[in-house]
C-alpha cells in the first residue's frame, strides 16, 4: 500500500489515497506518534492502570462493557482513588453494554468524586433510538496518552485455557498527536450525554500540537477514525482498504458476519492473488454468531480466503494489517449492525515497524489456530465439507437457513437504505424498521427460548397465509 509522504504532488497515488482515507474516515493524517502494540487484556490493564495511577490533570474513560468483577473493582478502585486526590475522572458507558452491573458499582464511584454518565440509555418514549450503542473503548490521560481498541473491563480478558493460550484482543498506546483526536472524539461523547468538558480539560478544536510527555516525538502516521451511527465510515475505509491491498490482507474478528459488499470484495482480492485471512474464535463467547461465521465459510474458502479458528478462549481483536505497512486497531466489529447503530473507534496506522510487529502477532495467532481447509477435516455437524456447501449460491451468508440467511439479507438492505441519499423520511423509517429486524435476530440467536415461540408462531402463521394464497390461485377450468 502507498504511503503518503508530506511532500507529496497533488496528483501522485500516495496523495490520492491519501485524499480518499481522509474523505471516508473524515479522519486526517496525524504524523509524529508513538505507538504501543498491547497483545491481550493483562498487557492492556497493566499499561491503562498506570497510566491512571500516573495523572494529574484528568482522566477520561469510556468504554461500552463493564463487569463488576475483580477486574472492574481494580479499575473503579483506580478511577475513585484519582478522583478523591482531586484529579478530574468522567467516565462514560454504556448501559446496554453493561447492563449487568449493579447500580451501587457506579454509586461508589460518584461517592469518591467520579463523575460518571451513560450512554444512550434505552427509553420508552424513543426506543427506536435506543438501538444506537457506545461500543468504543477510549482512555484519556492528562492529553499526552490514548489508548483504545477492544478491550473491555470484565476479568474475562485475563481468561487462559487450559492449552495455555489467552483471550486475545488487542489495543494500541497512543503518545503524540493522535491523542488530541481520541480526546475530541470522548468530549463529544461527554457532551452528548450532557453538559460539556470545563475549558480546561479540552484540548484545541484542531488537535496537532500534541507531543509525548517526554518531548521525543514518534514515528507513525496515524488517524482517528469515528463511526457513528447511519455514517458508514468503517464500512467505506474498510471497502477502500481492501481495493488498496497488493500482496497480504489479515483480518481478525470476534464476529465476522461481514457484508455482501465487503464479502465481495474479500473474494474478489483473494481471486486476484492477494493472500486474505481471516482469524476467528474457534469458540464464540455468542455461539449464534459463531454458527453464523461458520455458514459463510464456503465461498470464502473456494475463492482463496484462508480462514484460521484461533484455539484460545476467545479471539475478540478487530485488527487489519495490509502489505506490511497500514494497520487498523480498533473497536469496530465488520458487521452491519456495528457499521449503521454503533459509535465506534478506530486507529488507522502507516508505519512499517508498527504493522510489522501486528503482522508477528498475526502470526502467531495463525500457529495456534486451527486452518479450516476446503473439503478438510474439520467440518460442521452435519459432515458436509465447507466448500460443498457453495455451489450456485451468490452470497457467503445465504447458504444457512433461518436467521443467517435473514441476517445477510436484512444487513445488505439496510446498508442499502442507509446509503440512499434521497426520500429522508422513507429512509429513516425503512432503517428503523430494520434495525428492529436486525435486534430481533440476534435477541432470537442469543435468546432462543424467550423467542422461538413466538417466532415460531409468526412462521406459523405466514406460512398458512402463503398456503393459503398458493391454493386461491390454482388454475381452473375456466382460467389458464
């Protein structure tokens, strides 16, 4: 992939994807950082942890799952304990993410001086609205360090198995630049969820000036991309991305139900002669969704993607690495609902050393998985190899019946709307609806007991009814 050097002519390749990113992310280019690639959730508690016992001018913390568990008590200990020494700690989640910590988690830490909000919070009046989540994961601290990625407050991310192997996720520390984006990118947030950041706590509306606390500037090219709800940012860096790529295209994904344009995409790189791989969780901590995975397999393996199922207890990173050169960490699922309802975060990198070091970690990713090869051993339950499973059919996701098959349907259509520049009203009320569709779905694959009845009767009775119509309209002696 092109790198894009300052001095760059107008009209040079480099300049041009340069244009491109920055037009599709809204994301610019933001040179003179330093990074840290963190491997798994030990690695990032440790680094978040000291970064917070470390500040003296504010601590901001966001992100969309909290556990009170060992894990979230070190952290609200953490954040009460600066908070108490008069240090300015916010804290943003999100209610539906962490819908299972007790109300006395956040009260404790208002106590000690934290001030604490969520996000979004479902409502009656506009429950429509309240499919939209927080999904990011954002620390901010003192203006000089960011992090972000996808690691969560819950001790599952220290989980190991008993093959010794980790729940892997992965996440990047940010000194330079970059930092002033992520902490534009939580002000925002705050704001939205109510009154905004004092003055002194926000850095410049033009972030740029930022540099290490150290004054020893980094090397990486790096931006901030924000995917907000219907704006499709991830969605078009990542089809972008792809067209970019030459020679090497890795992908990790805790729930890779990708979307037909992207799907595409991936297939037509792969037929191209790209090398495209795919790491996924051999164990889903949403079985559904691993189901999900698995129907997509098919076509992806016949036209050339090799797909790895990493045998630890969980593969949660979103992480791309292209050619050895631009890296994407991030909080952003390749899935539909993620692209249309979630704000999400993503760090875009152009930096060999750094991509480089991401492609090690692919690496090993790839000696402890298990390579799911075409017509090979390891095959669903039904002992139907991957590939036959592929012919004749035209989308990876269509090939499973029931909610895969409606999910891939449901997820291009509602890109589809939401792309539609035309007809606003229709287009709102059209997404909605299947937005709704959409949650319905997944509530039906996480929850089958409390929906199969009634969408078992809703089949039911559209099946009747298509009977029904199918033997009003036979032919008779009088018709043709």
């Amino acid at each position: 992939m092109p790198t894009v050097p300052a001095t760059d002519a107008l009209g040079s390749p480099g300049a041009r994807w340069d244009q491109a990113l920055a037009r599709a992310g809204h994301a610019p280019r933001r040179p003179g950082n330093r990074l840290t690639l963190l491997r798994d959730g030990a690695a990032t508690f440790d680094q978040w942890l000291a970064r917070i016992a470390g500040a003296r001018r504010w601590v901001h913390f966001e992100n969309y799952f909290f556990m009170a568990d060992e894990i979230g008590r070190r952290f609200a200990d953490a954040l009460s304990e600066k908070a108490r020494a008069g240090v300015p700690v916010r804290v943003i989640y999100d209610p539906v993410g962490s819908s299972s910590v007790p109300r006395r988690y956040w009260d404790d830490m208002r106590r000690a001086g934290v001030e604490v909000r969520a996000a979004n919070p479902p409502s009656l009046l506009t429950p429509l609205a309240g499919l939209c989540r927080d999904h990011r994961k954002i620390v901010g601290v003192d203006g000089v360090y960011a992090s972000t990625g996808g690691v969560c407050i819950s001790e599952a991310w220290v989980q190991h198995a008993e093959n010794g192997l980790v729940y892997r996720d992965t996440a990047v520390g940010i000194e330079g630049p970059a930092v002033a984006d992520l902490e534009l990118a939580f002000a925002r947030m705050w704001a939205t969820v109510g009154p905004p950041l004092p003055p002194g706590e926000r850095l410049d509306e033009t972030p740029g000036d930022v540099a290490p606390a150290d004054g020893h500037p980094g090397s990486a090219e790096a931006r901030v991309a924000l995917q907000a709800p219907g704006r499709l940012r991830a969605l078009r860096i990542m089809e972008l991305a792809i067209l970019a790529a030459r020679d090497r295209l890795w992908i990790s994904d805790p729930y890779f139900l990708s979307t037909p344009r992207l799907s595409r995409a991936l297939l037509e790189a792969a037929a191209d002669g790209v090398d495209v791989r795919v790491v996924v969780p051999a164990t889903n901590d949403h079985p559904s969704i691993g189901a999900l995975e698995r129907a997509g397999y098919g076509r992806a393996l016949d036209a050339g993607v090799r797909i790895f199922e990493y045998l630890g207890p969980m593969m949660h990173a979103k992480t791309t690495v292209i050619d050895g050169h631009w890296a994407r960490i991030g909080s952003t699922n390749l899935t539909a609902a993620n692209f249309v309802t979630s704000w999400d975060l993503d760090l875009l990198v152009d930096d060999r050393p750094f991509a480089e070091e991401l492609e090690a970690l692919f690496e090993h990713d790839f000696a402890h998985s298990r390579a799911i090869e075409p017509g090979g051993t390891h095959r669903p339950r039904d002992g139907k190899p991957w590939g036959a499973r592929s012919a004749g059919r035209r989308s990876p996701l269509r090939r499973a019946p029931g909610v895969p098959a409606s999910f891939s349907r449901l997820g291009g259509e509602l890109l589809r709307v939401a792309r539609e520049p035309s007809r606003p009203r229709r287009r709102t009320a059209t997404a909605a609806a299947g937005a709704t569709t959409i949650l319905a779905s997944l509530l039906a694959a996480r929850f089958p007991r409390l929906l199969a009845w009634p969408l078992a009767a809703v089949g039911t009775a559209l099946g009747a009814s298509r009977l029904r119509r199918a033997v009003d309209d036979r032919p008779t002696d009088e018709g043709g």
